[in-house]
C-alpha cells in the first residue's frame, strides 16, 4: 500500500515485533529485540509531519483555547514550572513544541529568559504577536541553537509524536549545558494498557466532555493515530541514557481542573491519590503521564 509505511524500532532497529493493541485501524507492536513500543505501520502523511497542520486551529477555536488554558489549564503549567523551579530557578528556558507560548508567558513572568520552537504557524504567531515571546516556527534541528546554551529545556508531550525520538533527544543534549537541566512530560503507556483493559469492562467510561467546548466525545486512549512512540518510565530511561543524559528522576505533576461529571471527577480524584501514595510510599510510578527529569 502507497500511503502506509512499515518501520523497524525506532530505538534499535529491529525488524521483528508483536502485536500488542489495535484501535481505529492502527497497530500498536512491542519489539521482539527491545521491547519498546511503537506504532506500525505508519501513515506516510505522519512520517512527512502534515499532521503538525492539526493545530492550525479557527479562530474560534483558538479563543476557545487560550480561554480555556488561562481559565483552567493555567494550573496544569504552574504544576510543571513548581516541579522546575525545586531544581533551577533561572536561566535561559527553552521550550520544544512551545505551542501557544502559555507555558513561556508564565515561565518569563517567573524571571526565566525564553525561547520556544513550535511547527505549528497559527500557535507561533499568536506566541509571537499576542504573548510577544522570542518564538520561531521551526523543529529544533531547524533552529540549529548553539551548543550548550540553555540552562533548561521542557518538552511537553512531544516525544511521542517524532519519528526519530533518540535523534530529537540528542539535539536536545547538544544544546543543553553540561549542568543543564531537562524535563520532559509523555503518557505513560502502562496507565494506557490499563486503562484499555477497564474501558473493556465499563464501555460508559469511554466518553469524555471536551475541556473546552463541553461536547462530549469518545475517547482514543492511545491518541492514535497521532502518538507514534509509546514509553514507560524503563524504556524513557532507557532512551535518555542512550541520547547521552544522566541522572534521570521523575516527578508527578497531576494537577488539573476536572471538567468531567462527577462520577469521573471522583474517579479521578481517587486515582491521583493512589498514584501519589504509591510513588511516596513504595516508589512505585504509575501516573497517566511521565514527568521525567535528566541532567548531562
Ligand atoms: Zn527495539
């Protein structure tokens, strides 16, 4: 098939794998080599990146957005800069994948110098013109920053969609300095096999209402077909490790304001305090999302 692409892992380059989940026509496979998971084939239009146009948002919806992160969302960035200033509390801050810039305005306002990359053109000017944030719509190699320049740089929920994850975290570790700090956030695909398996049980639970607008739709756990790399805390370490980084650590940070019914909100207020009791209790990990830390 002309618009379809088989891969070998991302990580070693193995061609041998197992299928370990299907949904919506797309294979999730582990492989046999590694054990990391992955999404094959691959639609050709994601391999060229056209999916990055997803976030070439109306207007409407950019407004919708931009109200909703400032109204509700706004706590979610303040959870990520809290976890980043118990480690540095100033410096030059880029962000990989900066989107709308709401993170950058907030990390600025707490004495930060920023920098954002995005691919998206709609985000970046609003980023640029809007929040008037030192911003380019460009991938990072593309942006081609001098080596060793930044003190931190956060990547929020971007690794799972590039095709060459080790490669996008090796330029990260070009331009980071040496006592550096880099924090990254991904889903964590444990909490998504888990929550597969309950959605199975319970169907109900498969249907969200959207932060936003309020418009309830049905929820794709895996984010298919746009998440094309999936990590568990071991194999994010393990990736780290590989891209050159050390000292890698993990932090929660859970906070968001629940827009679901009641039930749902209850479930996860539940769900939050668990996984806060066993990452402080047993140091076991298991939050829908890795916060993950690496130094070089
Ligand atoms: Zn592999």
């Amino acid at each position: 098939m002309e618009d379809i692409k088989n891969r070998n892992c991302p990580f070693c380059n193995c061609q041998f794998s197992q299928i370990i989940y299907s949904d919506c026509g797309f294979n999730i496979v582990k492989c046999d080599h590694c054990k990391y998971i992955y999404m094959n084939p691959l639609l050709k239009e994601i391999l060229e990146g056209v999916y990055n146009e997803k976030y070439q948002f109306s207007k409407d919806r950019l407004e919708t957005v931009v109200r909703g992160f400032e109204n509700g969302k706004r706590s979610f960035f303040n959870d990520r800069l809290r976890s980043i200033k118990k480690r540095r509390t100033f410096g030059k801050l880029l962000d990989v994948g900066c989107n709308y810039g709401i993170f950058l305005k907030l990390a600025k306002e707490n004495g930060y110098q920023v920098y954002g990359v995005d691919m998206s053109q709609s985000a970046i000017k609003y980023a640029r013109n809007e929040l008037k944030l030192n911003v380019e719509c460009k991938t990072l190699k593309g942006a081609n920053f001098p080596s060793e320049y930044f003190d931190v740089i956060s990547m929020f929920d971007v690794i799972e969609h590039v095709k060459d994850p080790i490669g996008e975290l090796q330029e990260i570790h070009r331009v980071l300095k040496k006592d550096g700090l880099f924090f990254l956030t991904t889903p964590n695909v444990k909490v998504y096999m888990l929550k597969a398996q309950i959605v199975k049980m319970f169907p109900f639970l498969a249907y969200y209402k959207d932060n936003f607008t309020g418009t309830p739709y049905k929820a794709n756990e895996f984010g298919l077909p746009y998440h094309i790399n999936f990590f568990t805390p071991g194999s994010l370490t393990k990736m780290l490790i590989e891209a050159g980084f050390k000292d890698v650590s993990f932090d929660l940070c859970m906070k968001e304001k629940y827009h679901g019914r009641y039930l749902r909100n209850l479930l996860r207020m539940l769900h939050v305090m668990m996984v806060w009791l066993l990452f402080k209790l047993f140091r076991v990990y298991m939050p829908a999302e890795i916060s993950a830390y690496a130094g070089k």
